[in-house]
C-alpha cells in the first residue's frame, strides 16, 4: 500500500470509525418508531417537500432518515464536514453508498473515495472511483488526489478539513494561464455587509505541494445568500 494511503488511512480512522456497506435495507422499522417521536432527547421531525424527514444524533454523528413511500429514500450519516450518505430503491434495498466532503459552502460538495451503485436486488452494477475520475472528457484528473491535499494542508498548515467549522469547500480546478489541474481548499472568514471574505490555499495538482494562499472577497446580492 502505497505511504500516502496509508496515512490517509490512519488520519481517517483517529477522525471517524470505517463505514461499510453493510447496511443493505432501509431499516423501515426503526424510522417507523422515530417517527412518532419515541426517539432520544436530541431528536427532532422535519417535514421537508412535504416528506418526513428525520435528523437525531447517535454517538458523536449526525443522522438523517427519509423514507418516501414508492419513490427513493435515503439515510445520511455526518460527522463533522464528513458525510456518508445511502440511498434505496422502492423495495428498501440499497441503491447506491457514497462519501463526500462539505463544509459551509452547500455548492462545493466534494465526491471522495469509491461510490457503489446496486440494482434492486442488491447486486452491484457499477463503482466509481471519484478519487482517479478525469477532470472532464477532454482533461485528465490531477496525478495527486483529494486525500493528497487534505494531508498536505493538515501537515502545512495544521487545517483539519474533517472537523475544522471554517471549512467552506474543497475542489479541483483547471488553471488556463498553465494548462493543468490544480486544487483549491477554501476557508471561510466572514461574512460582512453582504460580503463574503474566504481565504483560498492553493495546491499544486501534480505534486500535491503548497503554491499559495490569497484572501477573496466576493459581492453577495442584496441579503445574502444563506447557502453561497
């Protein structure tokens, strides 16, 4: 196993327990009973699009159950700025498992690891590497991944993107002045007379090493935008 996956792996480990894909069903049963408000002092039921949405905290994560009767419904576990989310078929049998990264910035929700996608009688019908995908059709992905930079920053600059509440975002973008990929971890400041202040540390796509970190200020329209 190459040192970075490892490393990757223990700083994931010592922030949040493995999840697995052991959760093959809808557990109808346990959102039946939460449902009718017999579940823990820090549970509460939302209504969402007129759906019953569900949000309660077990241990040190955050759960959200909806179910949608003849339609999809989902189960997401966060931790932090960390997030585990399934979804399922009709027939409560696992649809597909996912992982990303989303800080304040509801926009800059990040894919990361391996998403699993399952037919309807649970078998798996595809795998994507979000990790190792190209950046478009026409552009290759960058040599270093987004568990590259999230050491990096860790290591350079002591920034835990797991758990950090200033986190507004993590992406790749592509640099036209030279023509390659690079990433970008995006940390939230202020937001001031409808001006939104974020500090900008940029990371070298092929070498995973620090270029640099600019501050930005962004015009919000009149009001604000409550998810930016």
């Amino acid at each position: 196993m190459k040192l970075r996956s490892v490393l990757f792996f223990l700083l994931f480990i010592h922030f949040f327990s493995a999840q697995k894909t052991e959760m093959k069903r809808f557990n109808l049963q346990e959102y039946n009973k939460l449902i009718k408000k017999s579940c823990p002092l820090d549970c509460e039921v939302k209504t969402h699009y007129n759906k019953n949405m569900i949000q309660f905290k077990r241990n040190d994560s955050i759960i959200t159950m909806s179910y949608n009767e003849n339609d999809i419904s989902y189960i997401m576990k966060a931790k932090g700025n960390y997030y585990v989310n399934y979804e399922f078929h009709p027939n409560l049998n696992i649809k597909s498992k996912t992982e990303n990264i989303s800080g304040i910035s509801q926009t800059l929700q990040t894919p990361i690891s391996i998403g699993i996608f399952f037919d309807q009688n649970g078998n798996i019908i595809n795998r994507i590497d979000y990790e190792n995908a190209p950046y478009d059709e026409n552009t290759p992905g960058p040599r270093k991944t987004y568990q590259d930079i999230i050491l990096a920053i860790k290591k350079d600059f002591n920034f835990d993107v797991f758990q950090d509440k200033s986190f507004f975002g993590i992406q790749s973008f592509y640099d036209e002045k030279i023509g390659k990929v690079n990433y970008r971890v995006v940390v939230f400041i202020e937001e001031k007379n409808d001006i939104l202040k974020l500090l900008n540390y940029e990371y070298d796509g092929d070498t995973g090493k620090f270029i640099k970190q600019e501050k930005r200020e962004i015009q919000l329209p009149e009001g604000g935008l409550i998810h930016y």
